[in-house]
C-alpha cells in the first residue's frame, strides 16, 4: 500500500460498506462482462473494473486465487461469453453465500455434476448439511509463488469428521495482515508465521486510509508477537497461532505472547494446528446450556412438577388450545421445565451449564464475570444498585435514565445526586451529561468532608437518542477525584459495540481494559506525578474542572458494571439480558450481589430466554464482526439517502452530530457521518477525542417538518406501511439500524417515505393557501413552539435531613413512601388556579410520586422532589397521551404540607 503522495481520505462509509460494496462491485464487473459480451462494451472496461477489485479480493477465501485467474484468463483469451457466464456465477455465489455449502461453486469449469473438484475435500460435496464454513489467515514470510501450495497443503488437512470446514487467505506482509482482519468478517482464526515483511505488496492508497486511522502499523510491527497483539485489539474475539523456528519455549512463557492462544515450532505438526484452530472454534461454537437444553428435550421425561405445559400433552390433546402448539410446534414445550436437574441447571446460583455459559460470556465480552437475567436490564440494574449502595450511600445518577436506576435507589435506600444533561430543548429531548458537572459534584462533595459517602456513579451508555460518553475519559478523571468510586454504565442499547473497533473503546468494558492496561504501565506513575507537581499542592476547583485529570495508578480500584439488554441488540429472546462485572473489589460485594440476585430474579426463569442469551454470545464470538459492520452500514445508507432524496429532504432530515451534540463537547469539529469534508479519519478522531459521540446506528428522523408529530407518524409507519420504530419525541422519531437488517428493508423504508412526501407534496398543491398556511403553523407549532425542558429542582427539606449544603441529593425512599400514608397526601388537577397560588406564596407543591410522560420518557418529578414553575408549565405544554404516574382527573399526587412538617420535625428528632 505504498505511495509516495499519500492516500486521499475516505469516507466513513467507505469501510462501513465494504461487505456489500463487494457484491455491488461483482454485479458492476458482471454488467461489465455482459456489456462487452453484448459488443456494447468493451474488454478494456471490464479488465479495469477486474484490477480495481483485485486488490480486496485476495483478502477473502472465495472466490480464491484459482477463480479469478480464471476470469483473468478467459478475459485474455477474448472469451467475452465465458467471461460473463464466470463473473456470473462467482457474483450469485457471493451473494447467497452459496460457496460455503456447494463445492462446484470453487470449480472454474462450472461442473455441477456432483464431482468435486481438488480446491474443496469431497466430504464438501457429498454432506446433506453443511458445516459451518469460516475463513483463516496465514500470514507467512514465504514468496508469492509457493501460496498456491500452501494453501493446499492446508486444504489436504480436512477431515470427514470435521465439524467445521475452513479455507485458508494467505497474505504475506503486516499490512496486509492488518487490511485483511479488517475487511474480512469470514475470518475466525489467524496463523502467524515469523519472516513476513511490513509494507504490503499492493499499491492500493484506498486500503491505507482506511486502516491507518484505527490501527496504525509501524515498521517495527513487523514482528508476530508484535502483528499479534495489533490484530487483538482490533478483533479480540480472533484466535491468533503464532508459528516459529526458534525458542517457542521463551516465547510461550512471554507476557507479551497473551495474545496467542497457541505457539507452535514452525511447521513440524501442521496436522496439530488444524485440529487446534478447529477447537479454537469449537470453543467459541459450543452453547452449554443449549446444547445440554436441545439433548433435555429428546429425552423420554415423566413431569411431576408445576410445569403442566411442559412436553406439550395438555396442548396437543386439547380440541381448544391445539392451535398454539401448531404455532410454535412440539419443540418448545419439550424443551419447557421447571426442573433443575436432568442436564439443567439454576439460574439463581448455577453450577453446571449456566455457569459455563456465563463464564464463556465474560470472555466474550471482555469481563471477570457475567450474571445472565431473564426479566430485562430493568431488573439488572436495580439488582446493581441494590448491591453496591446501602441506605444513606449516595450515588451521581443522571436524572434522565431509565426509571429503573431511579427504582432501584428506592428500594436500596440510596439518595440520588441527580446531574442534568445538556438539554436539546427543540426536539423535547436530552443529551448525556457533561464531565464538568460530574467533577464539580464530586469536587463539592469532598469541599464537604462528604466525599467517602458517594460510592456509585450511574449513568447511561448510549442513551436511548445515541449519545456515547468518552467513558474512559469520565472513569480516570473521576478516579482522580475518588479512586475507589465505583461505576455502573446503563449499556442497555449498546451491547453490539464490543463487536465493532469503532466502537469498542467507548464501551465499558473497552474503556475498563485500556485503563488496566495504563494502570499497569509503569510510565503511568510518572505521568500522574508530572501532573501533581504542574497542578500544585493545592489546585483550586476551576484549575480541577479545567484540567483533564489523570488518577493515582497505585490507589484506583478499579470497580465497573455495565448491565446490558442483549435482547436489543444480539439475536437474544425479548428481556434477555447480562451483567457484566469487572471489579477488584469484588468479593467485598459477592454476598450482596447474590442477595440482590435472589430478591429479583424470578424462581421460575424461561429456559428459551437462557438458551438465546447463550446463542446470541455464540453468534457474536464467531459473526458478530460482520453482523455489526452490516448495521452501521445500514444506517449510514438510510441517512445518506434521506438527506440527499430532492423529496424525501423537503420534509424529513436525520439529525447529524451537529444537531445532537453542541459543538463544545465535539472538541474534534466533527459535524456528521456523511458531511463534505468528512472522513474516515476525522470520525475516528471524534471517537477518540471528544467528549460526546453518537451510536452511528441510532437516526434521530425529524418529522415536525412534515407536519408530523413523533407519535402520530410512528404510528402511521405501523398502521399503514408495517415500520416499527423506536422511541418519539415531540417532532421526531427514532431509527435503530440492528443486526436483523437488510438493504431490503432500506429500500421499503427509502420508498415509503418517497410516498409519504409526495402526498404531502399534492395535498399542499391541490389544498390551496389555506391548506399551505395550516400546514406552515402546524410545523411552527411542532418546531418552533416546544415546551423548555425542566431541571431537577430539589428534594424537600423533610428529605434532606443529612444531606450537604452546596449537593441536591435527598432521601428519595423516604419520599416515595410517604404516598403510602394516604391522608398524608392530597390531589390539585394541574390547571387548578391552587397550582399558581402555591407556586407563588407557598406551602410548597411536593411530587409523592414518579411522573414520566412519554415522550420524553424520563421523570419530570421524583417522589420527595420540590415542583417549580418550570415543572408546572411543561407538564401544561405536553401534548402527549401517555403520562405515567399522573391521573388527569385526579391531578398531581403530592405530600401533603402537614405531612411534611411532621416528616421533618421527625427525622429532627431522630439525629439528636
């Protein structure tokens, strides 16, 4: 990938699109073909359009070296007709994946007559199913010529029983090495060889502007070990071999050789290596508790236990209740039990295939453990926040997350600090919250001597609208504050990003892992004391708030929690979902941790709902990198055509970085995906650098500008065109771009919008002025005449008996249940002349009770919390149906004033 002037930058969606870009770029080279068959083109375009997918083809295993010299051949040899009928087939294969199951499609003669040619083992051919088929790089020090040997001696390997069939991608340089595990989702394992050279053999700049920006090689690389941790990091699920002919023993018993799971002397036992890249495999294929489940259920099982739909009979022999087993077939109700024994095993404290499949879980995603959970992240997080925060403790919360964490601190007695969020008032919504009001929160506490009683930081991890923190960034600057503060990141909708090397970093697991690692850098001992003696012996708080903190590497403690919906974003069933823990600590939270597990976790958990979370681990170990490369792409072509559409544009837009995230926390300049001038490298510049990012996967749609409100055109996407959404604001809706996707669903998406907006189009035509002036104060209303987003007040005194003076937390569970004490609370409808009256001159209005309107889905008040006239006019404003925790026919719940006084002269009298 040499080139002496540099290569031009790319755009993100350039890598993005690389899998489909393959098949579009096949399709072209077939038209090519057809054309120059045809005699309307020619052999020169379609030899041109051959050279510019060369280059990425050798990174794949099909259609492999001996097919393309194939199509080269019959393209030198003037057979324009063979030319065409070749490029034909290789394209369909390429795109119904057929080569991973039909030997013929390897052959370059086109034989279907069930022979199977040298390229594949006959075991290939003649299996009535398949076997998973997955790619394997070689990276060798070996010339050019002798790959096509190589690769057979490879092939020789195969075996009947196999139960997996491979093909190996032979490269010869690190470059190379790199580009490949980038550009090929197929790839699960990597053999390395010692003697490859650096610089790649192409002079392809285009391959370099997309992979020097997220892993830049340097010639020093050039070494296994060092190529080995490189290709790590950037694909950490990859199972890395390292081959060489000298002092294996040294180098397996080498730190640095963490990266490998296997060293081998050279060459000598190249039967041993396949077997072992095989079990590689199967390691990451193998299901425990699904595999042990699927045996459970062709079992012959007496069922004396209160599971009476277990095996199916009461169904299948009913004449009224037949027809759901017809539905879901005999399988499901095999497979149902209440047992634990048998093959089973028990959720609430599992030793046998559960825990193994935990365990394999937190390897996957790059934790010390893994707890599955059958009743969603709603129940994961409580179970976190009641296990790490006792009555009194107080935890930083975002006060615009799930209602959950907000429950949980009921429940566990913890008094939330809540931080705002910077607001994007016209879209009725909030962002995340900055890293100066964290600071200044923890800063003021400490000022306090109040400092020990905060213990958990809580907030979301991208919100529900798309916005990432830099959550390595806001973990060491707060542990330069308090290094025992303990982190629990609400990563409900952003599961998927440990599969993506874009996204991975901002994940708390990705963050967790580069922090140990400069924790254990010995050069970070000297970065944080460069720092103390710049800063002083006494910095003020402004000096504080404006530095970027670096902690004390020999007091962080380093605690994390990331609770994560993986039926979101993973192939996993509805409320599926995981803790994840990485926490020196935590055998000091064990106990409680399983108490909290016992107090929420269901006795009788789903056995489908345990089998898919241990598949959707499987799935993403082994495709996930491709799968999560596909939904980016997908999202990144639905806003390009939206944006760009002459119709689609005149009344619907997606919200780029710049309409989601003020530009003081884009300290990069980045504007958008897909703004001019923005690249491949500027986006990963953004990643990396600023404060707030967005899930790329996550479309803020604007339908205001159609006259639309968010929840009346979700609405019409589902009843009359089959679109699920997401989540409404005011004026807009949200797209989630996931791993089920398909460019098919882009183009039914791309048409019924083009339908949407010309009927839009003809009713402002046809209407007349009236119709054009209703339809431009209906946008006004939508855009322009939004409601100001309320902040959190306060908490009422009677429920601050021990809190600071300069922090807001409170005592929310004593708030929440002083509405138990119903005449200790009373009802004013919200226009009631009362609600102003005591607004002005008091006693205060206090919430007994949760209200969260959807949208915006957050709580507007908190039981405990003082209302304010901000509170008020924006609940006047809403003009949405679903309201929860407030009944308009009764008003607003609230303590009442003599309850209050008597609350606070009681917690008065409890501290002396």
């Amino acid at each position: 990938m040499n080139d002496a002037a540099g290569p031009q930058p790319q755009r993100i969606d350039t890598f993005f699109s690389t899998p489909a870009a393959r098949e579009d770029r096949w399709r072209d080279l077939v038209d090519a073909a057809k054309a120059w068959a045809a005699g309307t083109g020619d052999r020169v375009a379609f030899e041109a359009a051959l050279n510019e997918a060369a280059a990425i083809e050798e990174f794949h295993g099909y259609p492999g070296p001996q097919l393309m010299m194939a199509l080269r051949n019959r393209a030198g040899s003037d057979d324009a007709t063979g030319t065409a009928a070749l490029a034909w087939r290789i394209s369909s294969a390429l795109l119904t994946r057929s080569f991973r199951q039909h030997a013929a499609d390897w052959d370059p003669h086109g034989d279907i007559s069930g022979a199977v040619p040298d390229v594949l083992p006959p075991s290939l051919g003649r299996q009535d199913k398949a076997p998973p088929y997955f790619e394997v790089l070689i990276v060798t020090g070996a010339p050019v010529e002798r790959w096509p040997g190589i690769s057979m001696e490879w092939r020789r390997l195969r075996r009947s029983q196999d139960e997996f069939i491979y093909e190996p991608v032979i490269v010869g340089s690190a470059e190379d090495a790199l580009c490949a595990t980038m550009l090929n989702p197929d790839l699960a394992a990597v053999v390395i060889h010692e003697g490859f050279t650096f610089h790649s053999r192409h002079d392809a700049p285009v391959l370099r502007s997309m992979i020097d920006p997220l892993a830049r090689l340097e010639p020093s690389d050039a070494t296994a070990m060092r190529l080995a941790r490189v290709l790590k990091e950037v694909r950490p699920e990859l199972d890395l071999y390292l081959l060489s002919n000298r002092r294996v023993e040294e180098i397996a018993g080498d730190p640095a050789a963490d990266a490998v799971r296997r060293v081998f002397y050279a060459v000598e036992e190249l039967l041993e290596l396949h077997l072992t890249i095989l079990e590689g495999v199967q390691a990451r294929y193998e299901t425990p508790f699904f595999d042990n489940l699927k045996k459970y259920a062709q079992r012959p099982m007496g069922t004396f236990h209160a599971l009476p739909i277990a095996r199916g009979k009461s169904v299948f022999k009913s004449d009224w209740i037949r027809d759901m087993g017809e539905f879901y077939g005999p399988t499901l109700f095999l497979a149902e039990s209440s047992a634990t024994t048998g093959g089973l095993d028990s959720l609430l404290e599992p030793t046998g295939n559960i825990k193994r499949a935990q365990d394999m879980a937190a390897r996957a995603f790059g934790a010390d453990r893994v707890f599955f959970v059958t009743n969603g992240t709603s129940t994961s997080n409580k179970m976190v926040v009641q296990a790490l925060l006792a009555p009194g403790d107080i935890a930083i919360i975002d006060r615009n997350c799930h209602k959950s964490h907000h429950y949980g601190m009921v429940m566990a007695g913890g008094q939330p600090l809540y931080v705002e969020a910077f607001p994007m008032t016209e879209y009725s919504m909030y962002g995340a919250v900055p890293l100066r009001s964290i600071k200044q929160a923890l800063l003021t506490a400490k000022a306090e001597g109040r400092l020990d009683r905060i213990k958990l930081l809580d907030l979301t991890n991208c919100t529900f609208d798309g916005h990432i923190y830099n959550t390595r960034r806001v973990m060491e600057e707060c542990l330069a504050i308090k290094p025992d503060l303990i982190f629990l990141w609400d990563e409900a909708w952003f599961g998927f990003a440990r599969w993506s090397p874009f996204l991975r970093p901002r994940t708390a697991m990705g963050a967790a892992a580069d922090i140990g690692a400069w924790l254990r850098d010995p050069k970070s001992v000297e970065v944080y004391e460069n720092q103390r003696v710049d800063l002083g012996n006494n910095p003020s708080d402004a000096a504080l708030l404006d530095t970027r903190l670096v902690p004390d590497p020999r007091k962080v403690r380093l605690r994390i929690y990331q609770t994560n919906s993986t039926h979101k974003s993973m192939s996993a069933l509805r409320q599926g979902s995981m803790v994840l823990v990485k926490d020196v600590d935590y055998h000091k939270v064990e106990e409680q941790f399983h108490e909290a597990v016992f107090t929420h976790a269901s006795t009788s958990p789903n056995q489908q709902l345990i089998a898919s979370l241990d598949v959707a681990r499987r799935q993403m170990e082994l495709e996930g990198y491709g799968l999560v490369m596909n939904a980016i792409e997908i999202a990144l072509v639905i806003r390009r055509e939206v944006n760009r559409h002459p119709l689609i544009s005149k009344y619907f837009h997606f919200l780029g970085a710049d309409g989601m995230i003020p530009a003081d926390y884009r300290q990069s300049g980045f504007v958008d995906f897909l703004a001019p001038g923005t690249n491949w490298a500027s986006a990963l510049r953004s990643i990396r650098e600023d404060e707030f990012c967005l899930d790329p996967t996550r479309m803020t749609l604007v339908c205001g500008t159609a006259g639309y409100d968010g929840t009346q055109f979700k609405n019409l996407l589902a009843n009359q065109y089959n679109i699920q959404l997401n989540k409404t604001s005011r004026n807009s809706v949200l797209l989630q771009s996931n791993i089920n996707n398909t460019r098919s669903d882009v183009a039914h998406l791309i048409r019924v919008l083009v339908e949407i907006s010309r009927e839009i189009d003809q009713r402002l035509e046809q209407g007349g002025e009236g119709e054009r002036q209703a339809f431009a104060e209906r946008v006004k209303s939508l855009m322009t005449d939004v409601p100001d987003l309320p902040n959190f007040s306060c908490f009422h005194d009677a429920f601050r008996s021990d809190a600071g003076v300069g922090t807001p937390e409170g005592d929310i569970r004593g708030g929440f249940y002083a509405a138990y004490n119903a005449a200790g609370c009373e009802h004013i409808r919200l226009h009631d002349k009362e609600i102003d009256r005591r607004l002005q001159e008091g006693p205060p209005l206090v919430s007994a009770n949760f209200v969260i309107p959807y949208p915006p889905g957050f709580p507007i008040m908190v039981p405990g919390q003082v209302l304010t006239q901000e509170t008020i006019d924006f609940m006047r404003k809403l003009d949405v149906k679903e309201i929860h925790g407030y009944n308009a026919a009764e008003g607003l719940k609230l303590v009442h004033p003599d309850a209050l006084t008597k609350l606070a002269r009681n917690k008065t009298t409890d501290r002396h």
